[in-house]
C-alpha cells in the first residue's frame, strides 16, 4: 500500500514539489493550502505530515498544535526558514511536549525523499 | 619643582584656556602666550616639538576678520593623558596633513569657511607631580571642569567607536534586509530546484536537454548558498550573545578542526604551514561559530595564495595581558588600500563571480563582535596579508 503523505504549505511551488518527489517513490501525497484546510485533511490517518511555518490564517505553529490535540502519533514536520517571529511559539511547543521536527528550506527533492523513507523505516523498525 | 599659585605660569586661567585671535597683528604676542604655555610644559611635560611649532604656523594662517578660539585642556584621569586642543582652520589652508602628523587623534568637522578641529595630543609626563598636574588642569579649566571633560571624554570615546557604530548600524540594516530576501526567495528557490530535479531524473543522461538541466541545477544551488548565508548572517544579527552556548574551549583544538577542514586544499595546492607553537589558551566561546570565523579567514588566506610561487600559511596565537591575538597570515596577492577598508561590508568581494558571497567576512565580524572581540587586518600588496583576531581572555594562560 502507497504511504500516504500529507503537506501543508500556502506555497503551490512547495506543495508541488512534494509531491513530484514523492509521487515518484510511490507515495500518495495530498495537499493543503492553508492551516484549516490541513487541520480538517487530518480526519484522514497519514503517515508523515509537512506543515509550512509561516502561512496566513493558522501559522505552522498553531496548526501543529490543533492536529496533535486528536494525533499523537504521525510523524509531523515543520518546514521553515529560520524565522525569528516563531521561535517562541516553537519554544512553547516543546515545551508543551508537542512533538514535531524542524526542518530548513529550502529542500532538495533527494532530501524529501530520504527523509521519508528515513522517516517510514524508523517507524517500521519499532 | 616648588609649587605656587596659579600666576606663577604669567597667564592668566582665562588666557590660558581661550585664546581668541581677532586679526594677524595680536599674532605675535598669542605666540608668545603659546610659548610660553609649552615652556612650562617643558619643565615637566614634553610636548612633541611639532607641535610647539606647528602652531606658529596654524596662526599664521588663519584668516583675517575671523575669531578662532584656541582651547587646550588635559584630558584623561590617569596616563595616558592626552592635551586636547580646539581650534578652527581655513579650508584649503594646507596644514591639515601636518596636524594629521602631529597629533595622536584628529577629528575635522568640516565647516563652509573652516574646518573645526579637534586634536589630541599624548601628554609626556615625566616625574609631574600629581600638585603640579591638578594646577595645571586647573589653569586650563574654561568652562566647568566636569562639561568639559564630559564633553571631551564623549568626543575622544567617539573618535574611537564612530567608524565601529557606523559597520554595526551597516550590518544590522543588513541583517534586517537580507532575512527579508532570503525568506522570500527560499520558497520559490525549493520550488525551482525541486522542479529541475525532477526533470532531470525524467530525462535520459544521453539527452542534450540532461547537460542544461544539470547546469540550471548547479545555478539554482547556487543561489540556494547564496540564501544559506544571508540567512545564517541575520540570524547572527538577530541573536544576542546570550542566545549562543558560550563555553570555556581552548583555542587550540578548534584551530585544528579547522585546519582539519582545509587539509585537502593544503596538500593538494602545496601549501607550507608554519604554525607556532603556543600555550593552551582558553576562551569563552561558542565552538562552532569560532571555527567558522577561523575557517573562513584561513581559506581566504589558501585563496590569496592561489597564484603565488611562495604559499606559507603562518598561524600564530599570542597573549599579552587580558587579550588573546589570532594571527593568521598569508603570503599571496595582498589586498590593496581601497579594497581593505571595505573589506567587511556585506556582498562586497573580490572572488570571481560563482566563488564568493561577499559575506565571509561580514560574519567573521558579527561573530567576533558578538564574543566582545575585534579583527584587524595588516595587508601589503604583493607581499601578503596577516588578519588578527582579538579575543578577550577569560581565565589566565595555562601551559
């Protein structure tokens, strides 16, 4: 069965470069264009979520947060660069012991895909 | 030396302090007043004897109907002290270089008529009881002691920290304007390589078309660098120094992880590495972004020397009191004047297109400044260059 990836990012050239990169190793790749729309996608059982940082309406951090309410387990990724009007609201995050991974932009398509199947193995292997 | 009251000079305090010149004819007896002013000085203070003279000079050649104002003061609370002396000149009067070469410091503020100046000079003070330099201050007191020093104090403070503010203000507007770039350009610049990427994995190697996708990815790569470094240079800007892990490390090891990093280029362009042996000296750091710093002069030092018949690479670490020096020098091309004093503004480089960001040493400075330290830069054309990094030392030496 495809694994099933879900981005969220306000950016149509950074959903689709997901899903170029994924598609071709067989993932089945769905988008959302803003943090409401990935919050009500995540009805769905995914098995790793992107989540762009900075976006209008929900920002990455405030979205992270309203998923893991009802998901503690996918694997979620913030995709950012560094910003420093989010640093507190990802300090709270940890905090909070919300967890999530943060990842730097821009990334290669190599990158996504390692860090998926990486990510999927690391999963299997438990 | 007996001391008497203030009339044992023969000028009077206000004399002393201000004196105003209204026209050539009262030249003769203000140079005398002058003079006798350094005499004095002369028992126990050795005033360099250009001075003496260049003032002579100075007042021949102010001009007619207007009023310069003379003023001389001490400056300073303990030695070094320093003369201050305040006066105008007329532009274009040709002087000015011999003041350059006279004084310890100068500072022009350039007028329409004339430029005002304002010198200091490094007081000798041989065996001055501290009776005779309280008199003396005393004599020279013109306007309220405290104003004046104040006064003299926030110029002389400025003199030295003007030309820093000025590149601090630089980078943070820098910082501030590249962040807001990099953010902007990262999203699309995901977007572009992503896409070429995947082209370039659909298109057969034997395909024409494969070549020009490879190039637009290096170019986009290339771009993404660019956007790397703005963004690690604003996020220097932005974090204070209590943001970064400050640790005790000795310089040392992260001189050689360094070096480490720079082996390849070493061996293989036939570098010689003279290196100095020193005692472990300990800093307070942060590991990684001091060996950036260190890294990124060295491979500029390997970069100059690319063309050179002789390539030493010299690295030496010295203490002396409270500071410890970094030298790290080259024998390659050097860097000429004009180059040299802009060598640290941002996206300003010397490099080929393709090699250089213009950012190298921007953030060696952000990052130095931000360990309270400084980086000096002795370059001589052809010869070579030696950069040194100043970091204040936090425990003493240990061997």
């Amino acid at each position: 069965m495809p694994k099933k990836i879900l981005v969220i990012d306000d950016e149509d050239s950074i959903r689709k470069s997901f899903v170029l990169a994924l598609e071709d190793v067989d993932c089945k790749v769905d988008t959302a264009s803003s943090g409401e729309e990935g919050v009500k996608k995540t009805a769905a059982k995914y098995d790793i979520i992107f989540c762009d940082l900075k976006m209008p309406g929900l920002s990455g951090v405030e979205t992270v947060r309203l998923i893991r309410k009802k998901d503690k387990k996918t694997p979620i990724f913030i995709v950012t660069a560094f910003s420093k009007e989010f640093a507190e609201g990802l300090k709270k995050l940890e905090k909070d012991d919300i967890d999530f991974q943060l990842l730097s932009k821009p990334l290669s398509s190599d990158k996504i895909v390692a860090i998926v199947e990486g990510t999927l193995e690391g999963l299997a292997s438990y | 030396m007996m001391m008497q009251d203030a009339s044992f000079y023969g000028i009077k305090t206000a004399e002393l302090a201000e004196l105003s010149i209204s026209d050539q004819n009262s030249i003769p007896e203000n140079r005398k007043k002058i003079d006798r002013v350094f005499s004095l000085f002369g028992y126990d203070v050795f005033l360099s004897t250009y001075i003496a003279t260049l003032f002579s000079d100075i007042f021949r050649e102010m001009l007619l109907g207007q009023t310069p104002k003379l003023k001389i003061s001490i400056h300073g609370k303990k030695e070094p002290y320093f003369l201050a002396f305040s006066f105008s000149l007329p532009r274009g009067s040709g002087l000015m270089r011999r003041i350059k070469c006279s004084f310890d410091e100068v500072k022009v503020t350039a007028g329409p008529k004339a430029n005002h100046i304002l010198a200091f000079s490094r007081l000798h003070v041989n065996g001055m009881s501290g009776q005779l330099l309280k008199e003396l201050r005393k004599a020279l007191e013109f306007k309220s002691k405290e104003e004046l020093y104040r006064e003299l104090d926030s110029t002389y403070t400025k003199l030295n920290s003007s030309k820093k503010m000025a590149q601090m203000e630089k980078m943070s507007a820098v910082g501030t304007l590249s962040a807001g770039i990099a953010h902007e350009l990262n999203n699309p610049l995901m977007g572009i390589i992503n896409f070429v990427q995947y082209c370039l994995k659909h298109t057969p190697p034997e395909d024409k078309r494969h070549g020009v996708l490879s190039d637009a990815k290096r170019e986009a790569l290339r771009c993404a660098e660019l956007v790397q470094n703005m963004l690690s240079f604003s996020r220097l800007e932005e974090s204070g120094v209590e943001e970064i892990t400050i640790e005790e490390h000795d310089i040392g090891p992260v001189f050689d992880e360094a070096l480490k990093l720079l082996l390849y280029r070493i061996e293989k362009e036939n570098v010689q590495v003279v290196r100095e042996k020193s005692a472990a000296v300990s800093v307070a750091m942060n590991r990684n972004q001091l060996k950036q710093v260190l890294l990124s002069v060295t491979s500029n030092a390997l970069d100059a020397m690319r063309l050179s018949k002789k390539k030493i690479l010299t690295l030496k670490t010295i203490v002396s009191g409270k500071v410890v020096s970094i030298f790290i020098g080259d024998t390659g091309t050097g860097i000429s004047k004009d180059v040299l004093s802009r060598i640290f503004d941002p996206f300003f480089t010397t490099k080929p297109v393709g090699q250089g960001t213009g950012l190298g040493l921007t953030i060696c400075q952000t990052i130095v400044g931000k360990h309270a330290g400084e980086i000096k830069v002795n370059s001589e054309s052809g010869k070579g260059t030696v950069f040194e990094i100043l970091l204040p030392l936090q425990g003493t030496p240990h061997a």
